[in-house]
C-alpha cells in the first residue's frame, strides 16, 4: 500500500538489481577496522546527480501524497498560510539544528558556547536518543556526501557508524508522532536502502554496508523508535528503491522536470 503497485514495474527492477546489486564485489571487506583519521565529511555537490529525496518525492505513491496534502490542508486550515509556512520553517530548522548537535556529539568536539545555547532546542529531541547513542560507536561517516556513479544519483548520509558492533547507515529523523513501526515511517527505508547502495560502490568509501538504522527522536524527550533494518530487509527495500528510481527515469523521459 504504501509503495503502490509493483506487479507492473516487475521486469524493471529485476534487470537493475541483475546489472547494479547492493553489495560491491569489487570490495572485499564488509566491515574494515576503523582508521584513526576522522570520519569522513565529503561536501556535496548539489546538481551533479538527482538526489535521493528528489526522486522519492517525485514517486511518491498516490495514496501517499494523498494523506500528505490532506494533512497539509488540514494544517493551512488550522494556522493559516502564513503560519504554515512558519511552522515548516520551525520544523526544517529544528532538524538541522538536531543534526548539527548529533555531529558535535559524535565528533567528540567542544563547541562554543554560543552554540551550545543554540542547541538548547534540540535538548528534548537528544535526550530522546541518549539510549541509542549508547550502543553507536566507530564512526566512519558524518554528514558525508555519497553518489552512485553506475545510477547516477546521490545523497548526504547522516552518519555511518557501527550499532552494536554491526556497520549501519544511520538516519536520524525527528517527528511529532509516534512512529513504532517500521511502516509508519513510509519511504525512510528506501532512503537508506539507496544511501547503502551508495556507499558500496563510492570510490570514496573503502568500506562496505548492508544494514541500516532508522531512528526516530522525540521533541519531548521520550524514548526514540530505533528501527533495525537487516540485510535481507535492506535488500528487499533496494529493490524497491530501484523501481522508484526507474520510475523517475522514465518521467524525465516524458518531460518531467527534476
């Protein structure tokens, strides 16, 4: 349901996942001993491919985009156009403000105290975490550009480190509901499923992934959903991702813009 029918789309992901698979044959190691240099923290270069959200939010299914324009709809109602536009913006800058807190605590650095202050508004949402955070250690990537070369598309992953001794691609997401399951996170799966495949075959990375971590955090301070995905669900959600990736190839064949 949440990813619309695949039945029709079926030759197209049987013959990507035969030519492009998730893992690299071409690197040996799944998991190398982390270096002493520091995680790596590639920029990325905006434009050169299509981003992994790019193409999600260009295929995304109709019921899907259904329930996001009802709830859009229902929130103008409620605060009104210029307050929704606010609401996002408080949203979007709370997420980045997350996410750049997460980095000081993973990096191990000591911030300003000015920034620190800036922080101040993520302290629910990092406590929210504090318990996955616990078992995260041998960082190899933070806030790292990464691009599939042979499918030309490409992202910034949040972090690659080991959860509890596994290598992950780790994707930290904020919400203001409830997100137990796996499904009620919708297409995060897919995201990180395209970031792994990213990752194994980027010349930049001398290392190999085929487990995620999806963890959702809490703006009140409870207990974030980590949400565990192995490698045989990794793979299921890579076949996925590349028909959505084909899907998007095809609109931009029909004239859709990017």
């Amino acid at each position: 349901m949440l990813y619309g029918p695949i039945s029709k789309h079926k030759h197209v992901g049987n013959e990507a996942e035969s030519y492009v698979p998730l893992m690299n044959p071409a690197k040996n190691s799944l998991l190398r001993k982390p270096s002493q240099t520091p995680p790596l923290q590639i920029d990325l270069q905006k434009g050169k491919m299509a981003s992994v959200t790019t193409v999600l939010q260009q295929t995304m299914p109709l019921d899907q985009a259904f329930f996001l324009e009802r709830w859009k709809q229902q929130m103008i109602l409620e605060l009104g156009q210029e307050g929704f536009a606010e609401y996002t913006k408080q949203i979007f800058q709370q997420g980045k403000l997350f996410h750049a807190a997460l980095e000081a605590l993973l990096l191990a650095e000591e911030q300003p105290v000015k920034e620190q202050e800036d922080y101040s508004s993520s302290s629910g949402y990092l406590a929210s975490v504090q318990h996955v955070l616990q078992d995260v250690s041998g960082v190899r990537a933070i806030e790292s550009a990464i691009q599939h070369e042979a499918l030309q598309y490409q992202g910034l992953v949040d972090c690659v480190a080991e959860y509890r001794g596994t290598l992950c691609v780790i994707d930290w997401k904020t919400s203001g509901k409830p997100k137990p399951l796996l499904r009620n996170t919708f297409d995060n799966p897919l995201q990180i499923a395209a970031y792994v495949g990213a990752i194994n075959h980027d010349a930049n990375y001398d290392f190999q992934v085929d487990c995620g971590l999806l963890v959702v955090a809490y703006k009140d301070g409870s207990p974030a959903h980590a949400h565990y995905i192995d490698s045989g669900l990794c793979s299921q959600y890579w076949k996925k991702w590349l028909l959505r990736l084909e899907e998007f190839r095809e609109k931009r064949k029909d004239g859709g813009t990017v």
